[in-house]
C-alpha cells in the first residue's frame, strides 16, 4: 500500500480507539471531569502522564531541532528532564496531600485570596494557550503531508477531534485515552528509530548507536555529521551553539517552568494517595526517559540521511520524500545560480544557501528520507498526532477548568449546581478549542520555540509562588499576587517585543533570547514577593497550621515523643 493509504489505515484506527475510550469513560460528574474522580492507578497514571508531557515539541520538535541546532538544543534534553525531576521531589506530593482541583485552586486557598486566584487564572490560561499553539502547529504540519491536505484543514481536523473527547470525556476520557496515545507515540517513536540505528551503524539500540561507527565507511557516526557541517559551511554539530548565560537561562527557564505548568500539575490530584502521587511520577520518569534518550539518536541519523540525500543533488532528480514535502510549503528550493543543483549551505559558506527547511519536518520526514517501509511512515504520522493530540487535550482541560470551577464556581458564581458547573466546563473546553486552533494556524514560531515560551511564562508566573506556598508559612497573598503580576509581565512583554516588534539579537539583554527569560522573570517573581511579604500582614494561624500539616506527614515525630 501507498504511505497514503498507509496512513488513513494507522490513524484512523489509533482515532477510532481514542473516541471509543472517549465514550466508555466518559465523565458524569465534575470530579470526573476535572480529576477523574480521583481513582486513576499510579501505573495508568503515570502513562498519562508521559503522554501529557511529550507533546508535539517532544515527539516533533526536539529531535528537529537538535538535527539544527547540535549541541546547543541539548538544553531541551536537560531542561524538560531535569524539570520533571523537579516538580515530581518539590511539588507534586504536597499538592496532592492538599487535595484541589488544579493549580489556581491551591493559589486561592493557600492565599486565602479570590484576587491571588483570579491572577493565577488568567496566567492559566495564558500559560495554556502559548503551549496549546504549539501543539496544534503540529496536528497541522502532520495532516499537511501524509492526508495531503493544506495545514490549516489539518488544525480544523485536529480541533474536531479533540474536541470530542476532550468535551465529552473530561479528565476521566482525557487519562485512558492518554495511556493508549502514550502506546502509540512510543511505539511510532522507536519502531524507526531501531531501524535506522541496524542501517547505519549496525546496532539495535539507538541509544549506543548514536556513539556507534557508520556500517558503511567505519567512521564514527558524530565525526561523519561534524564533516559534512563543516564542509557545507555550518558550524561543527558538536559544538556549543549560543552564549553560554542564554543556555544556562533556557535550561533554567525549561527545568522550573516544567514544575509550574498547570496542565502536568493535575494529573497528580487524579489519583487515590499521596503515595500513589510519588509513584506515578517514577513511573512517568521512565516512560519519558525512553523517548528522551532516544531522540539525539534520531536527530543525528536524520540529519546525516537529510545532508548525504539532498547535497548538490540536482532538482530535477530530487527523491519523491523531497518532492512530496514541497508541497506543502515546508520545504523550499530557490535556484539562485541557474544551475539546477540543490545548494545547501550554512551561514559560512561561500556559496548562497538554496534550501529553506521546516525543522519540525525531521521525525515525521526521517522514513521517507531513509526510505523505510510505508507502513513505518504512516505509524510515525500516528505517533505524531498522538503526542500533539494528548498534549492539547491536557490543556485545554486545564483552561476549561480554570473557567469554570476556579473563576466562575469559586469566585462569581459560587451557588451554581454541579450540573451547571458541568455544563460551563465544557461551553468553555469547546470555546477554548477554537482559540487553540486560530493558534496552531498563525503559531508564533516552530513547535519546539513556541513551547518553550509557555516555560518560560509558566516559570515566572507559578513556580515561585507554588514552592514559597508549601515551604514558607510567611508568603503571603499580597506577596504572592505581585510577584505572579510582575513576572509574568516582564517574560510576556520581553517575547512580545523581541519576538515580534523588534527581533534583533544583538539588542537582546545581556545576550539572554526569549527562549530563556523566563528564568529572569522567575528571579523578579521571587525578589518583589518575599519583600512585599514581609512587609504586609503575615497569614493567619489557619493557613500556617495548614502548609504545616502539607508538609509534615501525619505521626511524624510520635514515636520520639513516646521514647522519650
């Protein structure tokens, strides 16, 4: 069979599962819909978890981008894993132990605050929507080739989809259907990955075959990718890309803004324990651990494969894979010099460049351009929208959420019957889906970049006030409000303006990029809240009885006491 037909066979199926999970787990009540009624396995929970976290810049993005960017992208591997550590020893038992809904829940009680809540609501949402675009982007770049449909119709496509299960299902639909995306996303990562790893470097493990010798020649596979590089006027592939502070603030940025992300945050009030918490964090670890350490791997074959195929290779003998992405806009040739060759250069190069290039084509083009099986291409398509379409659910649940429980249940309309409240969560799941789509279609930047904002927004919004709500008793809701204000602020404004009104890097602060001011946001978060604190009225006793007993597990210190 075509890759076409291929794939229609692939995704139809792996949609066909996810609405038929939809339908049997719908939600009934607003604890279903909001943390599946509390009653997800660690296990499940921790699958879930891993399919809600490798989003489409995982599965699409990361890899496309280390094949770009070398070494340097190295700080998405570090950022994302390290994170995750992160949340899962600072926040994710405590928040579970104090036993809301969602993140602005927390905010409001712990602050004993509506205006710290409402705050926390909006940055939710902004939060959400950043990190949804990207998501979206990538539904829309996955249907653009293997259903050859233009990008846009794809997003529509991603939206009807997601739509359904995501309204109909709430959490309880969004975390089974999850696990079976998590199966598929993992299975269509590794399955070509395994591939091209006995192809070219005669080794079944990716991970060891990214250090293996190339079967062909016997040279190491990294010295062969830092030859072409150089040769085609590119940098050395090993070598470190960008500033060091820009990294370091990009890694920072990734590692504490993954603690602050609503939408992951969640996922540990839907299972039975704080236990189970600590257990479907080990769990998710692993599962995310598999992807992770596969995906330099891929990058370094993809981009091996992508340079050796399309060198000097002249345009009218281009590969079908070449031919087919041309089409939808994400490939372009430009023969500036008349010669009918594909001249692909780096910024050194004497010889202008010819070819522009979509990075988040890599892993959904790697199979074609290594020439696998078709059945091997469409399982990639499956993948890819399975890690988009699991992400997007998770935050558009969260958006729903924030509007209809934390705002309209908390705050404005605090008699509204559970059935109205239910009613509301999915009007606004369904408004929200919308918005996400208009994102995906006039996205900020590629997948990897535009999710590394939401990082940086949720880094400098939430991460300080979460960790200061559970370790410090003297934080307070003035302190707390500030810092969520002015933080959130100065990151959104700062990628706003050298985004989007004035996008010269040599203007950038301290040589910081947007990717990475998160991490300074996050500073002026922690230095505004601590001194307003202090300076205000501290908590009441209630609330410092209360983070006492989050942190301190009950019985702790009896058996002392006894002894002595």
């Amino acid at each position: 069979m075509s890759v076409t037909a291929w794939t229609f066979v692939i995704v139809g199926l792996s949609f066909a599962l996810y609405i038929g999970i939809a339908i049997r787990s719908r939600a009934r009540s607003t604890g279903e819909f909001y943390v599946a009624g509390k009653g997800v396995s660690p296990l499940a929970n921790g699958l879930a978890t891993a399919a809600d976290w490798m989003s489409a810049a995982s599965f699409i993005g990361m890899a496309g981008s280390i094949s770009f960017l070398g070494y340097g992208a190295s700080v998405y591997l570090m950022g994302w894993t390290g994170g995750y550590v992160l949340l899962a020893l600072l926040l994710a038992p405590y928040l579970r132990k104090f036993g809301k809904f969602t993140v602005p829940d927390f905010v409001g009680d712990r602050y004993a605050s509506q205006v710290a809540r409402i705050v926390a609501v909006v940055c939710a949402i902004f939060v959400s929507f950043t990190y949804v675009a990207g998501q979206m982007r990538g539904v829309g770049i996955v249907f653009s080739r293997f259903l050859e449909v233009d990008v846009t119709l794809g997003v529509i496509i991603g939206m009807g989809v997601v739509f359904f299960y995501a309204v109909l299902g709430g959490m309880k639909g969004i975390t089974y259907t999850q696990v079976a995306q998590y199966c598929v996303l993992i299975f269509a990562y590794m399955v070509p990955a395994i591939f091209l790893s006995i192809m070219m470097v005669d080794n079944p493990i990716p991970q060891i075959g990214l250090g293996g010798k190339l079967a062909e020649s016997g040279t190491f596979l990294l010295d062969k990718l830092d030859g072409l590089h150089e040769e085609l006027g590119f940098s050395s592939y090993t070598a470190a890309g960008g500033s060091m502070i820009d990294m370091l603030c990009i890694t920072a940025a990734l590692m504490v803004g993954t603690a602050g992300l609503p939408h992951v945050i969640v996922r540990f009030y839907t299972v039975p324990k704080v236990r189970d918490a600590r257990l479907s964090a080990g769990y998710a670890l692993f599962f995310i651990a598999i992807l992770y350490t596969t995906a330099p791997a891929i990058a370094a074959f993809a981009r091996t494969n992508l340079i050796e195929t399309v060198k000097d290779q002249p345009y009218e003998d281009a590969p079908a894979w070449f031919t087919n992405w041309e089409k939808t806009g994400l490939i372009k040739f430009e023969d500036k010099n008349g010669d009918g060759k594909i001249q692909y250069t780096g910024p050194a190069s004497k010889i202008e460049n010819e070819l522009t290039l979509d990075r988040d084509i890599i892993v959904l083009a790697n199979p074609e351009i290594a020439r696998l099986p078709n059945w091997v291409v469409g399982l990639v398509a499956a993948g890819g929208l399975a890690a988009a379409l699991s992400t997007a659910a998770g935050l558009l649940l969260v958006v729903s959420t924030a509007v209809s429980h934390d705002l309209l249940k908390r705050a404005l309309r605090p008699g509204i019957s559970e059935k109205g409240e239910l009613l509301a969560a999915r009007c606004t799941a369904a408004v929200a889906v919308v918005v996400a789509g208009l994102l995906g279609i006039w996205p900020p930047d590629y997948v990897a970049a535009t999710v590394s904002f939401a990082f940086g927004l949720a880094a400098s919004s939430f991460f300080p006030i979460l960790i200061m709500g559970i370790f410090s008793k003297r934080m307070n809701a003035p302190g707390a409000v500030a810092g969520m204000v002015v933080g959130i602020t100065f990151t959104a404004s700062y990628i706003i303006y050298f985004k989007f009104v004035n996008p010269d890097p040599s203007l950038w602060w301290f040589g910081i990029s947007p990717r990475g001011i998160g991490t300074i946001g996050m500073l002026l978060n922690f230095a505004v809240a601590i001194p307003i604190s202090r300076l205000t009225a501290p908590p009441s006793q209630e609330i410092q009885d209360m983070i006492e007993d989050i942190r301190i597990p009950k019985g702790a210190g009896e058996a002392h006491e006894i002894s002595a």
